[in-house]
C-alpha cells in the first residue's frame, strides 16, 4: 500500500517526502516521472513506497492546485509578502506588484512588515492603506514580536515568503522556524546585488508549510487585460459606476472620486493600479501575438 506524503524538498530529482507520522523519506522518482523535468514539484503530493530505511519510490504525483514557476511550487496556497519599512526603506509599488500577483494566481495574501523593532509606532500608519484590505502583520525576528500572529495567520496551506532582497525573509523563516537554518546576509552584500537565497524548500510552521525565495528587485506582470488588473485592486470592486466595464480612469460617470473623497480608495493605491494598468496595455500594444493568452 503506497503512503501520502509532502515533497518539502528537491534536488536534482530526489525529492524529501515527509510522510503523516513526521519522518522524512530520502525518495527517488520512478521512470515515467524521471523521464521530463517538473514532474514532481516542492509542494506535491505524492504516494511513496519504501525502498529500504528512511527511502521510498514515488510512484505517482497527486492533482495539483496552482502551480508557481518561480519558485517552481505546487499547491500554493497564498504569499506572505515581507516588507521592510527601513533598513531598507521598501518599494510600496513592489509590495503592491506582490499582491496584485497574489490576486491574478487567486492566493491569499498577507503582508509581513519585517524589522519592527526599527519602526517606531508613530511611523507605522504609512501601511494603514494595506490594513485596511489585507492582514498586516508588523513582525521582528530581532524581538520576536509578531511571530505567533503571523503564524496564527497561516492555517494548513503552503505560503511562499516574497518579497525584497534584504527585507528580511529568512531571517523570519529563522525566527519561526528554530532549526530552519536558512541563509541570511549581510545587508552590504545584498546592496552589492547578492542574492542569498537558491534552494526551494518548505519549513514546516506550525500546521502550516512556509516557503523562503530570493528577493526579486525586477518583477514583472503576466500579461493580462487591464480588466483583470483592476479585478485585483479590491477597494475598486464595489465603486458604483455607470458603466460596469468601467476603468476608473476619467471615464463619464465613474465612482473613483466619490470614493477617493470617501476614502475607501487610498490615492497610493489608485496611483499604483494606473502605473500597472499602463504596463499591461504597453505589453499588449507590443507584442498583438499575444493577445490571445490575455485570459
Ligand atoms: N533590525 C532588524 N534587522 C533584521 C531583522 N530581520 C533581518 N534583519 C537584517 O536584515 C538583513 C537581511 O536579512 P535576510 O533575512 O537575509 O533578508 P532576505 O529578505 O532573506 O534577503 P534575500 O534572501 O537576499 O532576498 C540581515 O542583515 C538581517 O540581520 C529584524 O527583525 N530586525
Ligand atoms: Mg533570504
Ligand atoms: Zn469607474
């Protein structure tokens, strides 16, 4: 009878499986499943059967929900974006790029302000436009504050830890996890362009599985109709307009000033969906051939 378990681990096709009962399984993969890279996936579920002690065959991948390519992760469940408000100062456009994605790949989202140590109360209502549509949780690795909130956050799913180079993401991963043993750099090397973090792995956080990636300072939309940009920016579903296929970019009749007025749109964020919205009709504008991925 083959056994279910989670690839926590991969490297060059020998996955870690961790099995129900806790232990982990050494695995190789199975012709068929050798024979085209990505078959097995960090976040798969698979059916193991034992090859010797702590090794195992797997014999077959089990369905899979979304399917991340960078990292290359199955069965995501949502981002933790990690977010330094100093040290160094965050890019409050890459924050929202984070979250937009999160909304185009249907995942949860919740934003981890790292370094709260470093931030004074009196400086922590900048993020009050996030608050107010996603979960924000202000953590330390340094002090320990937040921790148990941000884990409390977490459920049963896979997280992917995102966010900039240096904001503080395997530091977090250490402090949550006290045997995760994952890279941090100095933050000199870092502003050299160093990235720290290669291996794609799942550390397990309480019920939960957290995956650490590397900062991406260059971070890309998928090409998409504006539409579906504007699907993604929350506080402008309800805006009562004249037009359902409204933009909110000065069309007759639109809802955007009263709620600017009101302040359920926070002009960061409205700014932050313009710029975006611009970027994927310039894609679109250059490149005709690919409008028929635009879903
Ligand atoms: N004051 C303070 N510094 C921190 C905290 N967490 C991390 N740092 C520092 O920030 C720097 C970068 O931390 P990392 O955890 O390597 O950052 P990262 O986001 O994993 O960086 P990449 O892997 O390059 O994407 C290190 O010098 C850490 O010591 C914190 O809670 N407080
Ligand atoms: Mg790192
Ligand atoms: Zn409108």
């Amino acid at each position: 009878m083959p056994r279910t378990g989670l690839v926590v681990r991969l490297e060059a096709d020998r996955p870690t499986v961790r099995l129900e009962d806790g232990s982990e399984w050494r695995c190789r993969l199975r012709g068929r499943l050798r024979r085209e890279a990505g078959q097995v996936l960090v976040g798969d579920r698979v059916e193991v059967t034992p090859i010797g002690a702590g090794e195992g065959w797997v014999e077959a991948v089990l369905p899979r929900t979304v399917v991340l390519e960078r990292p290359p992760l199955a069965n995501v469940h949502g981002l933790i974006v990690g977010f330094s408000l100093r040290d160094p100062a965050g890019s409050f456009t890459l924050l929202d790029r984070r979250l937009v994605l999160a909304e185009l790949l249907g995942l949860q989202a919740v934003v981890a302000v790292t370094k709260a140590d470093l931030v004074p109360v009196g400086e922590r209502h900048h993020l009050d436009p996030w608050a107010a549509l996603y979960p924000v949780v202000w953590t330390s690795a340094r002090t320990g504050e937040g921790l148990d909130a941000l884990a409390a956050r977490l459920g049963t799913g896979i997280w992917v830890l995102t966010g900039e180079s240096g904001a503080g993401k395997s530091s977090l991963i250490n402090a949550l996890v006290p045997d995760a043993q994952a890279v941090v750099q100095d933050l000199s090397r870092i502003r050299r362009g160093r990235q720290t973090t290669r291996v794609v792995r799942l550390y397990p956080v309480r019920g939960a599985w957290l995956a650490d990636t590397p900062g991406f300072t260059r971070l890309d939309l998928p090409r998409v109709p504006p539409r579906r940009i504007r699907d993604a920016f929350r506080e402008l579903r309800p805006l009562a307009c004249r037009f359902a296929d409204c933009l909110h970019l000065g069309e007759p009749g639109c809802g955007l000033a009263a709620a600017l007025a009101a302040g359920t749109v926070a002009p960061v964020r409205y700014e932050h969906y313009r710029t975006f919205v611009a970027e994927v009709a310039a894609g679109g504008r250059r490149d005709p051939q690919g409008g028929g991925q635009w879903t």
